[in-house]
C-alpha cells in the first residue's frame, strides 16, 4: 500500500511536510497500543491538519480525486489566481477542434493538442456577452453551445454530451458575475451615512478582520455540488416566496389526505372540491417552514397552479403527530395555529422518513421560542376581526388605522356597500375553509377571488400574505422601528432624493397633500434606504410605496417594499435600473414570440418600445392607469408574479393593435397608449364578448385582464426567470461601460495620466474589487487593504504573494505586509474608510509621475508615523528595512542593496539635528558594529538586514531627529538610492492590459522551436547535396565567411 503524503512544487517543501510528521505524529502513535486506535488518532490529526489550511478555496480540499486532478492539470496550462475553485469539466470541441473544456468561478478555459498543434483559450465570464444553445452534425444533434464576448468574438463547442447540465452551470455562474460585476460597478453608495461615526468603521473592520482570521477550511464536496445546493434553495425560496434565509433540509413524496377529526373544532374542507380526497405530492422541510405541493395540476387555468399548496411556517404549528398506518408507511398529522389539521402519508423508504422526522423534530424545538409571539401577531390582523365579527357592517365599523391611508382619507375605488358587503361574506367563507394570514392553504380558487376583486379593508393583509412578506415581519420584530430610531438625525445622499420626490407621490390622492400621508411615506423610504444603502432610494420607488401605505400600515408597505426590490422586481430601483432595463428586452421577446408583425414594424419604424414600456414596469403600472385600477393589477402582481407586468403589457398593445401598425414614431406610440389609458373605465365593445348572452357588459380594464390571462399563458415566471438569464449579459456591458465613463469623467484630478492608463487603471481598480473575497470588507467603489494588494500584484511584481516554500518566505512576507500597508495608508484620504478610485489615481500618479524631489517627500510622509515632520530611530529602521527588500525585488545586486542602506543609516546618525550630537569615535563604533565580513556575507539568509537595523534600534544609539531637508540630503549621497527615489519604483509599476484569452505555453514553443530547426537542418543538408553534386560551386571554409557567387 502507497500512501501519498505530500505534492509540491519542491523538494524543501515535501521534505518540511515529513519531518513535521515525524516529529509531531510518530512519537504519539508509538505511545497508542490498539491498532484501530492509532488509525483513527492518525485520521483525527490529518483532519486537523487539512483545517488549519488557510485558503479554504482551493480544490485540494475536495472529496472528489478526479476533480483535484483536473483542477492540478487546469492550473499548471492557465495562469489563474491560486485561490480560483474548478466547478467541472468536459470533453468537447472548440472550432473543430477537440480538447477539455474547464469551468471555474470566474474562467472558462480550453485546452487541445493534437497533431503538433496546441490551442489554448481563457476566458472572464465577466466577458461574456450571450451563450446560446444550438445544434451541430447539421442541425441534428443538440450538443453545442456558441459563446460570443464583448469584443464580438465568437466560440463554439461541440461535441458535448453534457450540454444541457455545462449550460446550467454557465448560466448560474455568469448570473453570479453579473451581481459582482453590478456590485464592482457602483460609483457610490447613496444610502450610506453622511454622519456615520469613524468608532462603527472601526468596528466594522474589526469584525471583518476576526471572520477572516477565524474562517478556517473545512473538507467540502466539489463546487459543482454547492452550486446545485444553491440552485435547489434559490428555486425554493422563488416558488414558495420564502425568506431569503431559507435552505431546503430534506424533500419526502407524500400524498395529502382529508382530515374528519372530530376534536378539531373548524374540520378541514380543502379537498371537498375534489371526486378523489387523497392528492400526491412533495413535503419540503426547510430551516422555518414546510411546504406543501401535489404534482396533481390545475386543468381550469392555462398557467395550470398545483390543485394544492400549503406553506406552513413552523412556529404556526400547535401540534404534530405520528400515525402508524402499516408497516412501512406513515402518517404524519399536523395542526396548526387555526386549528385546521392537515394529513400527509409518507410515500417513501422508512429509513428517509424517519430521517425527515427527526429533521422536523429538531426543527420544531428550535421554533419554540418564537410561538409566544403568534398570538399578538395574529390578532393584528383584519381577517381574524372578520370573522368573530358579528355582521359584516359590525366589522367595517371597527376597522383600525392599520388598513392604511385608505380608512381615513377614503379608497379611490368607489366600491358600492352592497357589493362590498358581498365580496366580505365570500372571503369570509374562503378564510373558515382554507385558513388565514400564517396558516392560509392556497388553492387555484384564491387567485381567481383575488382577480376578481378583494375588498379595500383586505387587500393590505393579502397583499402581505401572498407576497411573503409576513413571514419577514414576523420574523423581524421591531426592525423598523430600530431602523427610524437609529438614524433618525442622520442624512444621507438618498434621502437627500427622498426630500425632493414626497410631494410628487400620487399629488391626486388626498393624503399625500397632508402631512400625515407625506411624513408616513418619507418613514417608509428612509427606513429601506437605511437597510439597503448600496440602493438607497431610486426614482418610482415612492410611488409605489405611496400606492401601498393607502391599503397597509407603515410596517407592512416596509415588508412588501422590500419583497418587490428583491424577488419580484429584482434591479428595478438600484442606481442603474439594470433590471427594468433588463426586462424591456424579456418584454420585446414576448412581443417577437405572441406579435411578430408587431415587433417587425416596431424594427422597420425604428420606434423604441421601452420609451412607452419602461414606465409601466418602474412604477408597476400605478402612474400609468387610474389609482383604482392600478391596485388592481397589484392584487395580481402580489398572487401571481411579475408575468402579470408582461401579460397586461403585451394585452394593452394587442387590444390597440391596429391603431400602433399604423405608427411611424415614438410620439404617436405614446399618443395611442395614453388615450387608452384615460379610457380604461369606458365600457368595452360588445361585440369582442365570447359570451354573447351576458347581460353586464365589461369595461375596458376588465375587457384588459381578461385578455392578459387568456391570451398570453405562454408567459410564465420560470419563462421570464429563463429570459432574464439568457439576456442579462447584454445590459452590463452597457452598464458597466456607462459607469466608467461617468467615474473618470468625475475624477477631479487625473494625475497626469492619459485616457488610456485611466481606463487601464479603472479596470484594474474595480476588477480587483470585482474578485475580492466576501470576507473582504470591499464593497461598492471602495477597497480594503487586501485587495488593494491585489491591484498592486497585477501592475508590479513586489506586491505578488511570497510563496510559503520560498527561501527566507516569513521574512519577506511580513516586510511586504508591512510596507504595502504603510502604502495603503498614505493612499488614503484623511479620514476616509478604505480607498476610492479618486484617491488610487491621484497617489500612484503622484509616485509614478513623481521626479526625485516628489518621491523622496512622498517616502517621507509615508514613514513620519507621527507627522511631526521629523524621522525618528524606529521610523529610518523600518524605512531601511523596507527599501532593502523593495532593492532586492527590483534586481539591485544583494552587495550594492546593503551598502546603499548601511550608507543610509550612518549618513542618517550625521545628518541628525538632535542637540545632544556625537563624534568622531562615535561614527567608527558605529562603522565597526555594521560592518559585515566579507566570507560571512549571505544577506538574506542569515538576516544580515535585521541585524543591522535591530543595531540601530539598540539603547545606545543616539536618539535621531531627521528633517526632510536633510532627508533628501541623505537620498543623494548614494547612487543607489538616488536612483531608486529618481526613476526605481515608479518605474516597476506597469500600467499594461492583461490578455487573457489566448496563453503560449512551453509545449508549443518547443514544438515551434523544434520546427524551425528541423526546416534549417534540411535546408543545410539540400545545400551541402548541392554543393557535393556540383563541382563548380566553391567549398567554403568553416572559418571565414562564404563568398559571394557571381551567377552568368
């Protein structure tokens, strides 16, 4: 048996890993007798080991040995950060051509040598501008997929017999470059505090620097796996409208049945409607809730919703029950908080569900703590009034402010009081059957109720309910309120913005020419901006927040504010609006598919839809339809997702088709939309009725909605999620390239550069940001200290990690720490935390573009630590220290490094100004202690250098006071010193454009090189037959040249 105990570029390092076993675990397992002891005492201290490694990034620590290997064969062909993860690989053909295709977090590398011939390409997702599916072998066989980047350079591989599963895994990941790009892009963060106290930076950073040093590696499975995870959890929370906290623990088959408990006092009816009362279909547990949904579909609707779902938060859960029904199945009862019972009979092996029950059990004892808050969560809302109400008109008499604006200044739907009376009976009963609030069952019956209209006093509570907002309220107790009573005298740039946009907030509605209304908005928007500054506050956000506060209180429209900007309307209100923008194309996409004539004269006339679009989607149709209307649509949006935004879109354009064919520009596009709009309470045509005997005819909005249910099913959530992923790629750019422009545009000084060492250092700015670790504190545009390393090791070589292997590695490590962090701080603005783009050009211009009298100034203030405009002893030690390292990166020979900071610290001692002084025998002591023997020289090894300056620190060292005068005296005594301040590190920092896309690696250039020799050796070989063969052709001596040869 071969145990592999150590891989490694050297042989030093294998060497130190051997006897580090050998002194720490040999002896321990001579001591231990049992056999099987030793094993796993052995096995327990290789863990410790694996643990202890400090980037937890690397592939090494995958379960996986074909991945490792792979990842060792991707690294030694591509030049790729150490600490970048492989997520898989796959055998395809790139242009022909037919290698090994390698994904990573942030690269996309192929490989292929055949016939002599090498092709290497590496690519940035970031650089990626669209990935299509296609077929190959003539159209015949789905294995291809084209990939085009933004410089409209195109690849296609073929031959993959993975495609669908390597596509997946592109999308997922250039989704999540995407969001860092959006992150990196950021010129600012307009909700940040303009009155934030240094003391929370300071502790921020603090807490940052203990998650990074207390983060240690972990023996994890492959990346391909953590991102399935992520994708299962993503898709879960998406369907179910969870918290984003959510993660699925484990997925049973079940198969849902009736319950006739008779001791429950309201007996469930939910399967009343059905010939069969037992439905199939999965139980999910996560951390919080489980959820409920039969694969049994609804046949009445064209989006067909499961007949059944159940979300069930575990905190609203009274009771749960095993029922043993057999010998390998299992019931499993559960009531909840209204006292309905829901029964599930596990469908699956009794090692699984015994598993999910412990899961469950586990998980039920953890929620314990929260159900002393169900009670007055509960009792706060108008459901639970409604129906311990005596009559209908008894409840309406008593509603409370919570309903919102609305109870006071009235609702802009003039509903009649028997209708609305009519319309309360009905979901009073809907609530008896099917529960409410925390514990409501929705079944395809809610969302045809909820279109059909839901009276004004309910709609905030199911507007919360069906977005998933309640479950984050709950689950966030006095959030608000903390939020409003910490900042309350801070402002910031957003709500600086938020001041300008109150009183242009639905000016029609009567609150909101009150203070009350005006106030109760502003709270709302200070209070997200405050939790979300990196968005802040954007324009259309007030409006529908305006629109929310009429139906909900403060609170809630907080909530149902936040699930609107993250989940249903992701990128909508950040500072580029990427996502509205982002879906004008999904939307001109529905339009090709549903109205391809449409969309082809939309193309001929070059008219822009997004300019009539663009609106309805920013302020969700409320500044667009009347108010009554508008919350209507909202009612949809809430139950039924952002395909509702498409699906009335698509059916405005389709019921005024012929009037927008016959368009030739923007203005009349905007013309026919608006004249529409102003109409929407007419009364429609009765000759478009499908029903010819209905005797109520229906207005042009009810005409609307049932033309955007009916006619556009092809629109779907999981169709709009789809096309907001295959497209998002072709917005960034444009983002991303609007964004530097506008930064660099807004740079005050440009330190002498040109345009293009700008734009070079822009890119190298954010892209050092784009890659920062999530426990780096980096965020938006400005740069914590490591990656502000990172930024370095790409323009000059001493900034590059030290390997650990390294000869004197704990040396030049730490003096490379120390000196970039020196760096870091005299980059940064005087009471700034961390470093912006402004502050990064104006310092390396100031180094770069520095003469002698700027740099030695520069390394001046650098090292005054003080800044009392002296040097002192320890600050020319560091000084000395640092500058022999920085002589040695730069390839000063080791001997001229040494003398020019020994010249350095004895001329210091004689330019000092300190009155107390010393003489001549003080200098020669002081010769002797530095002088080094010439046999004995070894700088590096020996630590020549920190004996030298530990000298200098010692006690009987006269204390130094060193100006900048005599500073710059002591840089021109020496002519290595003098040229390192001249022209010596400004001149090691390349502002140069990296090429990553195509790498020339030593195999094929000693195949080019053996190529060229070969054509040589032969052409030498026909000469040497030439010259044998014709005897009139002069022989040439080997050492003299040949001479010329007259032709006749």
């Amino acid at each position: 048996m071969c145990l592999q105990v150590a891989v490694s570029e050297s042989e030093k390092a294998i060497e130190s890993a051997w006897t580090w076993i050998r002194e720490h675990m040999i002896p321990q397992v001579k001591s231990i007798k049992d056999p099987f002891d030793k094993e796993q005492w052995v096995v327990d201290q290789m863990k410790m080991v694996v643990l202890n490694i400090k980037d937890s990034s690397i592939d090494e620590l995958s379960s996986d040995e074909d991945l490792r290997n792979a990842s060792r064969t991707f690294r030694q062909t591509f030049t790729i950060p150490p600490s970048e993860r492989l997520v898989s690989y796959y055998s395809c053909a790139c242009n022909g051509r037919q290698g090994r295709l390698y994904i990573s977090e942030n690269y996309l590398g192929f490989y292929s040598f055949l016939l002599g011939v090498e092709t290497m390409i590496l690519i940035e997702l970031r650089d990626i501008q669209g990935l299509k599916k296609e077929n190959s072998k003539r159209n015949l066989i789905p294995d291809s997929i084209r990939l085009t980047k933004k410089d409209e350079e195109e690849y296609f591989f073929s031959n993959m017999f993975r495609r669908d599963e390597a596509y997946d895994l592109f999308i997922q990941l250039i989704e999540q470059s995407v969001q860092r790009l959006l992150k990196s892009s950021r010129s600012d963060i307009p909700g940040a505090s303009q009155g934030t106290s240094s003391a929370l930076v300071i502790e921020d950073t603090k807490e940052q620097m203990k998650k990074r040093n207390s983060n240690s590696a972990t023996l994890s499975g492959t990346l391909k796996d953590d991102l399935t995870n992520r994708k299962k959890n993503k898709h879960l929370r998406q369907k179910f409208k969870l918290p984003p906290t959510e993660d699925l623990d484990n997925v049973l088959d079940v198969r849902y049945k009736d319950s006739n408990n008779n001791e429950i006092q309201q007996p469930s009816t939910l399967l009343g409607f059905l010939k069969n009362p037992i439905l199939p279909g999965k139980l999910y547990l996560s951390q919080s809730f489980i959820v409920f949904e039969s694969t049994e579909r609804s046949t009445t609707s064209q989006h067909h919703p499961p007949t059944l779902c159940i979300v069930l938060p575990l905190y609203s859960i009274k009771r749960v029950e095993r029922i043993s029904t057999g010998s390998y199945i299992s019931d499993i009862s559960i009531t909840t908080w209204h006292s309905m019972e829901h029964v599930f009979e596990i469908q699956t092996h009794k090692t699984s569900c015994e598993k999910f029950c412990y899961t469950l059990k586990d998980r039920l004892q953890e929620k314990r703590i929260h159900i002393k808050r169900v009670k007055p969560f509960v009792a706060s809302f108008e459901s639970e009034h409604l129906l311990h109400a005596v009559s209908i008109k008894d409840f309406c008499s008593s509603v409370s402010d919570a309903c919102g604006l609305g109870t006071e200044f009235g609702y802009p739907d003039k509903v009649e009081g028997a209708k609305d009376i009519k319309r309360m009976m009905l979901w009073k009963n809907h609530f008896k059957d099917n529960g409410r609030n925390l514990t409501l069952a929705r079944q395809p019956a809610l969302g045809k109720a909820v279109r059909v209209g839901l009276p004004n006093i309910l709609r905030g509570e199911m507007w919360e309910v069906c977005s998933g907002a309640i479950f984050r309220r709950f689950e966030n107790p006095g959030e608000y309120d903390e939020l409003l009573r910490v900042y309350q005298s801070q402002t910031s740039m957003a709500t600086q913005e938020i001041e300008k946009d109150l009183h242009r907030s639905l000016p029609e509605y009567a609150a909101y020419q009150t203070d009350q209304g005006i106030d109760r908005l502003r709270r709302v928007l200070k209070a997200y901006s405050w939790k979300h500054p990196e968005l802040g506050y954007c324009q259309a956000m007030n409006i529908v927040v305006a629109a929310l506060l009429i139906y909900m209180g403060e609170e809630k429209a907080f909530w149902a504010l936040e699930v609107l900007v993250e989940s249903m309307c992701p990128g909508y209100y950040s500072t580029s609006m990427y996502g509205a923008v982002l879906d004008q194309i999904v939307f001109e996409e529905f339009v090709d598919r549903t109205m391809p004539a449409l969309g082809a004269h939309f193309k001929t006339m070059d008219i822009q839809l997004s300019v009539a679009s663009l609106p309805w989607f920013l302020t969700l149709y409320i500044n667009s339809m009347p108010l009554e209307y508008a919350s209507r649509v909202l009612d949809c949006l809430f139950i039924d997702g952002p395909r509702v935004l498409f699906q009335i879109g698509l059916a405005i354009l389709k019921t005024n088709y012929e009037a927008i064919m016959a368009t030739e520009d923007d203005a009349e596009l905007l013309t026919i939309i608006k004249k529409y709009y102003n109409n929407l309470n007419a009364l429609a045509n009765a000759d478009t009725h499908k029903n010819k005997e209905e005797t109520t005819q229906l207005s042009n909005f009810n005409e609307l909605m049932v033309l955007a249910y009916t006619e556009f099913s092809i629109v779907t959530n999981e169709t709009i999620l789809d096309l907001r992923r295959q497209n998002q790629l072709k917005i960034v750019g444009g983002i991303e390239s609007f964004t530097k422009r506008s930064t660099i545009r807004r740079l005050e000084d440009t330190a002498q550069f040109n345009k293009e060492e700008i734009s070079i250092l822009y890119d190298k700015f954010f892209g050092a940001i784009y890659y920062a670790k999530e426990t780096e504190s980096t965020s938006g545009n400005t740069m914590d200290i490591y990656t502000f390393q990172k930024m370095l090791a790409s323009m000059t070589e001493w900034a590059v990690p030290v390997l650990e292997d390294s000869p004197n590695a704990e040396f030049i490590a730490q003096t490379q720490e120390h000196f970039i962090k020196r760096l870091y701080t005299s980059f940064q603005q005087k009471g700034r935390h961390g470093l912006v783009f402004q502050d990064a050009v104006r310092s390396l211009g100031a180094l770069i573009h520095g003469d002698f009298m700027a740099n030695v100034q520069f390394f001046f203030d650098m090292y005054d630590n003080n800044k009392d405009g002296v040097l002192g002893n320890y600050e020319i030690a560091d000084m000395g220290r640092e500058i022999f390292w920085l002589l040695m990166q730069l390839g000063t020979e080791k001997e001229l490094a040494w003398e020019a900071i020994d010249s350095l610290l004895l001329l210091c001692l004689e330019q000092s100004v300190n009155d107390e002084g010393f003489s001549d025998e003080d200098l020669a002591e002081w010769l002797s202690k530095f002088k080094i023997v010439e046999s004995t020289f070894s700088i590096l090894e020996v630590g020549d250098i920190v004996h030298l300056t530990n000298a200098f620190l010692s006690e009987s060292t006269p204390c130094i006071e060193l100006p900048l005068a005599a500073f710059r005296m002591v840089a021109l005594t020496h002519v290595c010193l003098e040229a390192f301040f001249e022209k010596g590190l400004s001149s090691s920092i390349k502002l140069e454009k990296v090429v990553s896309e195509r790498q020339k690696s030593l195999g094929k250039e000693l195949f080019e090189t053996l190529f060229t020799e070969g054509k040589k050796l032969a052409n030498n070989v026909a000469q040497v037959h030439a010259t044998k063969s014709n005897p009139f052709i002069p022989k040439e001596s080997p050492s003299t040249p040949p001479e010329p040869v007259d032709m006749f």
